[in-house]
C-alpha cells in the first residue's frame, strides 16, 4: 500500500437496540482506518456517545481504493 492511497469508505453505522435505534449510512474517503476514525470524530451530525463503536464499523466497512487523487473528508451522512 502506497502512503498517498486513498480510500472510499461506505460504513453501515447502526447502533443496535436497546442501546439506540441510531443508525445510517456514511460515505467517507480517508487514507487508513485511523484517518477515517478521526474524521468522523470531528463530524457533528454524529453521536458522540456511540463513538466508541465507530472503529469496528471503519474496521469492517467496504473499502474501495481509489484510482485518482481526492481529498480525505466525508461524502454523504444518512442517518436515522
């Protein structure tokens, strides 16, 4: 892996009851699992009190190498 690979992350976030019903779709593109889990610590659209679950999501997700260069940040949240 290239140090200046970049990633399509798609993230089935859920927050599994009785918990929360909490949960959504993101979109993302980040260079590693701990870029990806620093950008969405910083979105505020987000549940901070479900940020310990985050990393597994990201650990899990789809990833999608990217074949040209694009800037690390969120696409798309949809979330319940």
């Amino acid at each position: 892996m290239n140090s200046n690979d970049k990633f399509l992350y798609i993230l089935d976030y859920w927050v599994p009851f009785p918990v929360s019903e909490y949960g959504g779709l993101i979109t993302l593109i980040a260079e590693s699992d701990q870029d990806a889990f620093d950008i969405l610590s910083n979105e505020e659209q987000l549940e901070s009190d479900y940020g310990h679950l985050m990393m597994e999501k990201i650990i899990n997700a789809t990833k999608l190498k990217l074949a040209e260069e694009h800037e690390s940040g969120i696409i798309d949240v949809f979330c319940t």
